[in-house]
C-alpha cells in the first residue's frame, strides 16, 4: 500500500517545511517537494494543511475492563484518534487492576482486539490501589508503560520507597497521582474564592504538593524515574522546578483545563469537576510558566469518561473527571498558540516529542519512522459541542468553546484511522 500525502506544511526536523510524505505499508518513505502522484494507492492534496506527527498523551483512563459503561478500549481509542493522538497510555484504575499478569493480560487482550491507535498500559504500584502490598511489579514489568496508582496517591513513606527501588531495578518509572488525604477533608473543588462564595467545600493546594515534596527525596535516595501526574499548583511547580536543578530525576505534566481556566470561571455544573481541581489564577500562571522554562514537560488530558448521569449531580455530587482526548489540541492552540503564548513548536514539544524522550513511545515525522501523523487544519474555527464527541463520555468544561482548529484525518502505522474514509 502506497500513500501520498501533498501539498502539506509538515513538521520535521523541528520546523515547518512545505512538502510531500510518501507512505509505503507502515513506514514513511520520502519527504520531499513535488513527489510525483503516479504509482501511489491513494494521493491526498493537503491544500497547506498541516501534518503533524501523532499526538501523545501519557495520561488517560479508558475504562476496560470493569467500568464499560463509562468508554471501552475501542470508543476512547477512537477518540484519540479523532483528536490527532496516535499512542495513549491507558490508566490503571480498572477493575480487576493490573496488578499482576493474570489481571493484566485481560487488559491486554482488549487492547489487541479493539485498539484504533496505539495503547500502552499502565501497572499498579499497589495490589487493588489500596496501598497496603506493593503490586507483582517485576511480573508485569515488561508489559506495562510504567507503575502508577493513578486516582490514588500512595499515602504510606515506606511503600512508596520500597516501590521506588524495585521500579529502579526494573527500569521502570513510578507515576505518581500527588495526594495526601489527611489533608482532603471532604473537599471536591479548589479551595479558593469560588468555593467561599458560594459555600463549597474546598481541596486544598497543599494535599498535592505535600506528597510531591515526600517523594522528591525518595527519588533523589533511589535514583528512580519519578513522575509527578497532572499538576495543578504554584507550590508544586517551584518543587519540581528545584529538583530538576538539583538533578533529580523527575519529570512532570499537566492538563489544558489548568492552563487555560481558574476557580473563578467554573460553573455549577458536573463538567468543571475533575481531580485535582480548576485552581486560581495565581497558580495557572505559574503552570504557564512552568511551560514556558521547561519544568513542565508534558501536556496531557487526563481524558477520563464517566455516565451521564453520573455527572449530573453539580459540583458537590458528580463524580470526578472530565473527557479531553477531542479537544485538547484545538483548545491549547487557541489558547496558548494564537494569542502568542508559546509557539506551535513548543506545543509539539509538549504534546509528542518530549512524551517520547521520557516514556519512549511515538516518532517524529522522517523518513524510516513509522508513519504515525495528524492532519490538522488550524483555519478552521468552531464551537465546540460535546454532543458531537465519539467518546461515551460527554463531560467537558470547553463545551461551547470557540476554538480554531480541526483534525482531518489521522493515520497509525500507515492506516487511517480517522477521516473521511477510515474504517469505524
């Protein structure tokens, strides 16, 4: 199967370049201006779209096994494909958890069966994510992404440690959800101004940063992989900034709801809950920063579906998270790119070529890679409408949004796996 792709503004070799890619079965084959069309299966005329390598994101919750009723490996997958990702690492928060092999292997058969795109699963840190008996991880290791208890933070030192250098021996990050739960006392949204004024109970900054703190120090005693998940304060910005000066090996991410919202512009509405919580103003610039100087590596969407009803219930009563995989790269240039707050190479940077130096999955666009691309048309403007999403979760606080840019179409080993065309 011969594929040409003309006409388009390709990333490569870290800037734009208008140009032909040629694909030949999984793998591009040529990159070059005025590719003659002749011999090719299927000849597409981007018209100065642009293609981009697949999009990345570490951080997503497809719900199988245990909890189909909220997403399954095929309409999350799906999903990502819709919105440009090409490799998503799948959360372990399921039922059973991938604890150990047998459970493991039930997730894995899953993804080989009804994968769109490229997923990689997590394994639990703990057995069940109760943190009382660390999880068979040397039995797993070489199936999963890395270890986290994601929806859980591990809340005893001493397991965390040992987890830590077992991770270390194995070669294997430790991915950590930051959260103290002493600290929680029943709250469910920031602990900030909108909770005061309108009688919320408020989580505050201090149970993220507190455990990110705890764990530094177990990094820099080990010398293991930590990453620090979904970071949404000023506090833990400025730690993770002081330990990569100080050479510890910790890396970090965050999602496009704390980048671009505060406290102050959610709403009544199950959509705008999610965990950790929408923070001030005060913290989302320092996210901001935190980008911009390279302490944050990543941007992810922490896509995590549940029922209709199930977000329902307002602030208080809904449950916690929120959908992204759709719309995450159409938000973040509208908010970061075209008002000139970083450039559209820094968000490819966050978005895939940094997921690959740290987790090692995903390519670049060039010749002998597999051909894992998005075509984006970064023109076209629109609202967003959660009605339209082919993920079964419909929970978004960008519903309505007026964003620019729209994926086209989305290609995973060669094939297509969205856009006009692709096979469902």
């Amino acid at each position: 199967m011969k594929t040409l792709l003309k006409n388009a503004m390709i990333f490569t070799e870290g800037k734009f370049t208008k140009s032909d890619l040629e694909i030949t079965d999984r793998v591009i084959t040529n990159i070059s201006a005025n590719i003659e069309a002749n011999g090719f299966d299927v000849v597409y005329d981007l018209n100065n779209m642009y293609l981009l390598p697949g999009l990345i994101d570490v951080h997503t919750h497809l719900r199988e096994p245990g909890f189909i009723y909220k997403e399954t490996i095929a309409t999350g997958s799906y999903a990502g494909a819709k919105g440009g990702y090409t490799s998503i690492c799948a959360m372990p928060n399921l039922n059973p958890t991938p604890d150990c092999m047998e459970n493991l292997q039930i997730e894995l058969d899953a993804i080989e069966k009804d994968a769109k795109i490229h997923v990689y699963p997590y394994g639990t840190i703990t057995v069940g994510e109760k943190g009382e008996e660390l999880a068979d991880l040397k039995g797993i290791a070489d199936k999963v992404i890395a270890f986290s208890d994601d929806g859980h933070g591990v809340q005893k030192e001493g397991m965390m440690l040992e987890a830590m250098k077992q991770a270390k021996e194995l070669g294997k990050m430790v991915v950590a959800h930051c959260e103290e739960n002493s600290l929680l006392n029943g709250g469910y949204i920031h602990d900030g101004e909108y909770a005061k004024l309108h009688g919320h109970k408020g989580i505050c900054s201090a149970s993220e940063w507190v455990p990110i703190k705890r764990d530094i120090e177990l990094s820099r005693q080990t010398g293991c992989h930590y990453h620090v998940c979904h970071i949404s304060t000023k506090e833990s910005v400025e730690l993770i900034r002081q330990a990569k000066k100080e050479g510890v090996p910790i890396t970090c991410e965050t999602g496009p709801h704390y980048l671009t919202m505060n406290d102050m512009q959610i709403k009544e509405e199950g959509r705008f809950k999610m965990n950790p919580p929408i923070r001030s103003e005060e913290d989302r610039l320092a996210l901001i920063e935190g980008i911009k100087d390279g302490t944050i590596d990543l941007i992810i969407t922490d896509h995590a579906p549940h029922s209709a009803e199930e977000k329902s219930k307002g602030l208080a009563g809904s449950a916690m998270g929120v959908v992204g995989l759709e719309v995450c790269f159409p938000v973040l240039y509208t908010n970061l790119v075209k008002p000139g707050i970083i450039t559209l190479e820094k968000l490819l940077e966050l978005m895939n070529s940094n997921a690959t130096k740290i987790f090692g999955i995903g390519s670049e666009l060039k010749v002998g890679a597999p051909a894992d691309m998005t075509v984006y048309d970064l023109n076209e403007e629109y609202d967003i409408d959660s009605s339209t999403f082919v993920s079964m979760g419909k929970a978004t606080p960008f519903d309505g949004n007026h964003v620019f840019g729209r994926c086209k179409m989305t290609f995973c080993d060669g094939k297509l796996v969205f856009g006009d065309g692709a096979k469902k």
